[in-house]
C-alpha cells in the first residue's frame, strides 16, 4: 500500500502528499511540510557548504535568474 503522507526532514511533522515542498537531487529526497522548514534547512545547508562553493553557485545562480529576471521584463515592454 502506497504512504498518503510525508515527514518532513526538518521538524518531523506529517503532512498529505502533494502538499508541502519535496525535493530530490544527488539521490536524497527533502520533505518539508512548510516553506518555513525549507528555508530554516537552506540556512543551515548555507552555513556549512565551503565559503568558496557556496559563493561560486550563489553567483552563478544569480546570475542566472538576474537574465532570466530581465528576458521577462522584456517581453513585456513590447
């Protein structure tokens, strides 16, 4: 029988699946019931990844949404 329900990583709790955030990357799947626990995680993953990592992928990251950010603002003005 399929689970109706996830756990979240961060504090425990159950909740319904499709809702709350889930996400899977390098073979691990996240849970979490509420975009507070997802972002007390992100905080804490931030805290430990290597300075010179983490400053690389916010970077490049930004830069990223920075273009995509300024594509749509373009369509838009036309």
């Amino acid at each position: 029988m399929a689970r109706n329900y996830y756990e979240c990583s961060v504090c425990g709790r159950k909740f319904p699946v499709g809702q709350g955030i889930v996400v899977s990357k390098a073979g691990i799947t996240l849970y979490f019931h509420s975009n507070r626990c997802a972002s007390k995680f992100l905080r804490l993953f931030l805290e430990r990844m290597g300075e010179e990592e983490a400053r690389r992928v916010l970077r490049e990251l930004l830069e990223e949404l920075s273009k995509a950010l300024e594509e749509k603002r373009k369509e838009k003005t036309i």
